[in-house]
C-alpha cells in the first residue's frame, strides 16, 4: 500500500512554475539597492583608495556574473540565457551610499526580475567586503524592483520611493 | 622594453588579502535581513499558502546552500569551509516582514562574516522569489552583520540598531 | 610529422552529440527511484522527524536544483532550460521506502531523461544524506525512466515493472 | 510583535550539523552502486563500442569531478577537501551490470560517505547516459555504502549483501 | 545630491554587449593550441602510461565540460546552449606537442568563439596536469581562434600559421 | 562470474593521486602567460579603450575567480584552499603583448601550479574576449610555470626563457 503522508503535502512543497505553455517575449527588469557606510568607508570609496582595490570595478563584474547564474542563487527559478546584464553604481555624498542599479533583459518564457535583483545583492555584497575592513557596521538596504515589462502581466513600475523604513 | 601603464595600477586593481601568515582561530558571525512585503503577501506567506511552495524551507536551504559557495559570489572572498551555517527566519506581523538571521562559524585564517551575509541575502532573494506573483514591491533591506568574533580583530557586536532609513 | 596515435582513437573517445541539425520540439520524462531504510529511520522520516529537518523539503529542493545542472553532473550532456521540473516522494510503509519521482519538460533540440534521472538521483542522494545517523545501510535503487516523449524516437514507455533485483 | 509562526518550526526545517567542536580524523568510505542494461547495451560497453564514445573512461572522470563538489548537490553537506577519491568499473557479465564503486578519504571533520555515494551516483548516471540509446530501460540500483571509518561512530561494513529487491 | 564620480566611469567599466536586437544564426568556430613538453613526458603521453592515467581522454572531456560553463570562466560572456563542443588532440612527434583542437556550434545570438577557446584552454590545462609530474617545464602556447563563421561579421579564417614567437 | 575487461585497465583510467599520507607545508606557484595582439588592439587596451570595458580589470578578476575553483576546471585536481592568489598585468610594447602573471600560494598538501596556472588561462581568455572585436588574431602563449616551492620536491625555478616558438 503506497500511503502519501500528510506532511508531505503540507510542508516542504516546491515547484517551478511549469511554463511549458508560454512563449517567449522581451523582457526587461530594473532593480536598485543601497549600501550605506560611515564618513571613512565612504571617502575611501569615492576617492578609490580602498585597499582590496578598485571597489566599483569588482563589484560590477560580481553583480554580472551572479545574475548569469541566478537559477543556482535562487532555488525555483529557471534557467535564463540574458542578452543583457548591465550594473551602474552612483555615490551619493549625502547619504554616503553607493547607489547600485542592474538592468537585465532577455527573450525567454520568464521574467528576468530575479536577475537584475540578484546582480543588485551581488555587487552590494561586493561592495561590503571590499569596504568592511574600514566599517564593519555597513547596511545593504532597499533592495527592489524598479520596473519590470513583458510576459503576461506587461509593464510595472514602482510607484513614488518610499524612504522610511526603507 | 616593458611598460607597466598607469592605469594598469590606478584602474582595476583587485587583490584577495594575503591570509599566509594568519593562524585558524575560531570565527563566528551573525547577519540579519528583512524582507518587507504587502498584507496579503505577507498573510499568504505565515500561513505557508504561497503558490510556489514553502517559502521559509526553500530560503532556509538557499541561505544554507549560498553560504557554502560564498567565495564564488564575492570575487576576492577566500574560500572557507563551513564548520556551521544556521538560517532562521521569524516574521515579524507589525512590520509585514520576514526577518532572516544567520550565523555562520568555521576554524580559518579568515572570517565568516560574508559567510553569513551572503545566507542571509540568498535566503532574502528567495522569499522575494516565493512571493513576488503577489506582490512586486516587496523591499529587501537592513542587511547587516550583528556580531563577529574570532581572529585579529576579536569580538564586535553592533550597536542598537537604526531602523530609520534601514 | 603529425602523428595520429592509435590510442587516441581507440580510448578515452568522448563526444557531445551534434544537434545542430536537431529543430526543438516539446520533450517530457518522467524518472522514478526509491530510498529503502530500516524501521526506525522510515518511521522518523515519516513522521517528519529526522534530526537534520524536514527531509522530503529538502530532497524535493535538492533534486529540482541539481536538474538544472544536470550538464555539469553528466559530462556529454547539452545544457537544457527546463520549462518545468518537479519532483514529488511518496512513502510506501509496506517496503519502508521512499518513491522519488520527477517529471522533467523543455522545448528542445535534445531530450530530459537525463534532467529528470539527475533529479530523482539528486534527491534520493538528499534523503540519504538526512537519514544517515540512523540507518547507514539505507539503499538507493530501482532508478529508472519511465517515460519520455518528444524528439525523434517519440514516445516510450516503460513496461511492467520488474521489482526483482530491481 | 515577533511572532515566530508554528509552521515556521515544524516545517521546513533544515540544518547543517554543528561540528566547530569536533576534531579532524581520518575518513574513509566506499560506496557501491550497479547499472544493469540490455544485452546490447551491455556488449557494446563491453567492447567499448558506445557510439558516445570510452563509456567507462567517462563515468570515471564524472564521478571523480561530481564527488568533489558533494557539497553543491546534497543541501546540508559540509565542504570536504578530499585527499583522495577513486572510481572503479567492474563489468558483471552474467547480470549484465556495471558494477560502479568509490573510495574516498580525507582528514576532516565529517565523514566522506556522501562523497563516495555521489561519486557512484554521477558515474552510473554517466554510464546511463553513453548507452541510453541503446536501451532506455536501464536501471541504476543498489546504491549503498559498503564501509565507513572514522570519526566518533568508528569503523562500520555492511552485512553480507541483500540482493533481492536491491 | 547623486553625485556619479570620474573614477566610475573611467574605470573598472563593464558590459555584456546587449544582444537584444540580433536575431540567432548559426555560429560555428575551432580554436587550437600546443602543449609542448620534454622527451620523456610526451613519450609517457603517446604511449599512455602517465601515472595519473589517460591523459587525451582526461583532457578532451575537461574541454568539453569547460565550455558548457564558458560563462563562468569568462566573465562578460554570456551563457551559450551549445549544439555542439568537439575536441581533438593530435600528437606531434618532432615538436614533441599535443596539439588540441576544439570546434564548437550553437545557433544563437552570439558567436562561440570564446567557448572553443575555452575548450582549447581547458584541455591544454589538463594536459599539464597530467603530465607535470614528469615535466615541470611544460609550455602551453599558439592559443587561437582558426576560423569562425555565423553572425553580422560572417566568415573569417586565420592567415598561414605564423610560428615564430608563436 | 565478474569479469574485469582488458580495456577497463588500458583506456580512460584517471586517479587523483592520494595525498592522504601527505602533511600540509606552506606552498608557493608562479605562472605566466602572453597574450599577443595587432597595433589597434594593443594600443586600445593600453588606453583603456576597448568598448566592453576596462580589460585588465575584468581579466585579473577573471583570475582570481577561475584559480579558486581550479579543482573544477582541471579533473584530477585536489580542492585547496588558497592563501593568496594575485594576478598582475604588464604591457608589453615592443612585442604588443600583455604579459600576465599569476602567484598562488597555500598551506596545503598538494601543490597550487594549477592554481597559478589556472589563474593565468583565464585572464588571458578574458583579456581575449575584451579585445577579440578589434583583432580576430589574437594568440594565447607561453603560458608556463616560472617556480613552485614547497612539498616533497621544493623548490623549481625555470631556466633562462626561451623564447622561440614559445
């Protein structure tokens, strides 16, 4: 008697979203996040005077080559050859943030919204090792999806920036 | 005639630390992050209804599993073997948010810390992934280390916590 | 002289098929294997508790996210984006076992047997791994196709099972 | 207010062991697993006729290369650096079988029994995936650890061998 | 105020070409390279007794599965489904070289020049290593593309071999 | 009856050599390798002009990520654990060659020529796919170790380069 067990049911489920039946559009993400440091971190930074080298420069490519990869990062996402992966970083004196941006697209059956964010986390975290030596106390923050277009659900674009409370 | 440009030293440069001369010592760290999301988001999430599967075990796994390979995120991170890697994710009703924390320990030349923080962004991509069909704003933000112990450096704990603007 | 040895002919030949000509068409599998432990380790499995967690969540990740990597298990395998991948465990009291199967689809120039075999050994290797402290004479077997479809050949299914020796 | 939800307990649960307290000692494992085929299948193996090319030659190297990155296929494994790892191939004529064994070793905190069964597995799955033209119905069974030693448990072998059922 | 500083785009820049307005075709490209050796070492090599064991049939599949991953060697390369990957290796007796040759194809929006490259280097790199016991002074050299064809730049093929210098 | 096949032993045998009995001594590796390539290309890359970006960063990055997953690339390689590996970048003028080098080091007990090695084939491969636009000619060369210290054999320094025909 083969008995399948409630809490197989219950717990533990996972699935790929099956979408063998969806053809493929353009898709385009954007997402956004932010490392803030203190006073130090943030000139050393600016100035590219960090000691584990040129901080922007690494954490580019970390973010690039994190996002090629994103279905290893991220357990129920499909693999999605992109046509495009691109990473700017902002320094915003102010806030004393590096402001990371990652526009990804492809033509495929899924989004590319995992992409663009994992490339963001990657060159955030990028960025947290090659200052943390200066400030341990750094905050990666406001990770998210600025826009998304294609697929089933068309264009999305986030409304006015809330700030508080990231 | 061999000419070392200066941008060759000025642009690019990107070193892993030299750990040759450190011993192991015991290293622990604890990071936390918190993703943020809209009611229903969040209410479909503490009653694990989220259409694609458990969403805490699938980040769990994903922080645990990203860990293990955090010198393949983070391009000048020394690979370190994990004695320990823990995710633990509590949610938090009044702030509609999913609080992920991680420790990390191992006995190496290095510390953990991104050990740690790569757990915790992997386990809050991976939420974000869960349930991003329901809500497409979700935030993920206050990635930090808490506490560090274990080699050159020693103890840190991080002070009361900020919450304005993460 | 260029010399062709004969050894190189002879031994060690490896080659990926060639598919260029191969035009994509809609490809499923479904492979199945079981997980055979004593009594004490299937009742602690059943019962959801197994020291290591929650074992079925686990081995259903491990096996979803080691078919996406299926060409870098097996060395002549194309790399395929799979459109779905799932994995399901029944417990079968009768022979203290757990049934993995996985169901595999993409729209290809090569087919999934090989992704959805990955999957079900990926997880069986997974329950394994989460039963070990309790039964070390636990048996992975009976890792088969059961069906496929698509491609040239077409569809196949498996006869009556044959339990014997597996 | 923190609400730690029920289901985030009881479900999902995963955890790598804590071994920060544990000493290195020498780990040894030997796993065994069988891929029998058709007689086809069988003879052009035998002969090293496969049109994918040197069948054995193949599994060998996968199961080598699979077994060093244990780590990424079964979810709670620890990194082991492994000082050794071998693959032999025995040829059962009567069975019709593949006879796939592994031995690992290392100084290391945790066992290496997962190292020598996923070695197994990756090379039967290699083995499967040269002759799968020849024979779909190719079973991979009786994947088992034949011996252990090292670390706290000490020495363990299999009882005589079961077949029946696998 | 967002201030984006020189050193951002001076240096340290990046990009994956987009690719998201060029429409697949078939891409086709061999690349070569010499690994060149001492008597004893390229003898031991012919007649296929290097200690660490087959050595051509070690190298071709550590091309073949490099290229499958060219997009994790290369960083701002993008991911390519090969149709095909097949590599050679020629034993040059007066030069005392192995020569490798790997030709790759895919129908896709970029070339695979990178991922017969890749091969070539993968499996110069295992050649070396199988053979470096013997011959520490192993000269891996004349790593280049020979023709590509597919693509808005179409057909190209290298010009008479230069040797000198390679 | 088993049978042990004759081509079982003869073709595709592979081992990782069993270090178990090895204790770990501190070791060094220096490699090196050119890339050589027309006046244009040259002369962008040594204006850091070349349109994908600021080349000899992404390629010393490239190396540092490739040599810490060498045990991936080459088949029979250990895992180690790298101390320190740096990869530096010399223009070459007269002969339009970026020269780089690569130096790993590690308390181990295998040898890390195959790190620096590694390290060294990949930042020439991306230093090939930042310029391949400008020149299709370009030639990988004189990849070779220059010294290794450490293990059972110590110390090796190469002799006086040679230079023709790499």
């Amino acid at each position: 008697m083969m008995a399948k067990l409630t809490h197989t049911d219950e717990a533990g489920r996972a699935r790929m979203v099956d979408v063998s039946a969806k053809r493929p559009t353009r898709r385009r993400a954007v997402a956004r996040g932010r490392v803030r440091m203190n006073a130090k971190a943030f000139r050393q930074l600016s100035e590219n005077r960090l000691a584990k080298g040129d901080a922007l420069a690494v954490a580019r490519l970390a973010g690039i080559q994190a996002a090629k990869r994103t279905a290893e990062w991220v357990p129920l996402c499909h693999s999605v050859p992109l046509d495009h992966l691109e990473v700017t970083i902002d320094l915003d004196d102010r806030e004393r943030a590096a402001e990371v941006t990652a526009q990804a697209s492809a033509r495929w059956t899924t989004g590319v919204e995992m992409e663009a964010l994992v490339a963001v986390s990657a060159a955030c975290l990028a960025l947290y090792d090659m200052a943390k030596a200066v400030d341990r106390g750094i905050t990666i923050g406001e990770v998210q999806l600025l826009s998304k277009s294609g697929g089933r659900t068309g264009r999305w674009t986030r409304g006015p920036v809330r700030r508080r409370g990231d």
